[in-house]
C-alpha cells in the first residue's frame, strides 16, 4: 500500500506528540523521582519528595493519557479518519 502526503502528515504528527509525551512521561518517572530527595521542601504541607513519588506522577500520567486522547481525536478529524458513531 503506498502512503499519500497525508498519512506521512498525520503519522508525522502523531510520532511527534508520542515522542513528546514519552519524554514527559520519562522526566516524571525517573528524572524528578531521582533527584525528588535533593528537592528537600514542603509542597502543599508533604516533603516534595513524597508528594511525586505518591500523587504528582499518577496526576502527570492521567494528563498525559488524556491530552493523548483530545490530540488524537482533533487529528483524526482533521484528516477525516475519525471514527463513525453509529446509532
């Protein structure tokens, strides 16, 4: 099957919001959970430090999961490939 300029455009949009995503994805996870111990301060009355490793990446990755989800719905409907509700 031979790829049109627009599925090189949509693929290109997509890996690039993936690639994204998991860099933010891999800063939350191990960058910030790594150095969260030198981060020694109170953040909303918990240590900084329990604050990521307990709510601060679950909140991330529920946002990144979401914002996934709303970017590949505009982009499928921007290249006219989203999916049909049936009734």
């Amino acid at each position: 099957m031979q790829l049109t300029e627009s599925h090189k455009q949509y693929w290109s949009k997509n890996l690039r919001m993936t690639s994204i995503l998991l860099a933010i994805w891999f800063v939350v996870t191990f960058v910030v959970g790594f150095y969260a111990r030198d981060l020694s301060f109170n953040f909303f009355g918990w240590p900084f430090s329990f604050w990521v490793g307990a709510q601060g990446a679950l909140v991330t990755y529920v946002l990144i999961i979401a914002y996934y989800a709303h970017y590949m719905n505009s982009l499928d409907k921007e290249y006219d490939c989203a999916e049909v509700e049936e009734d």
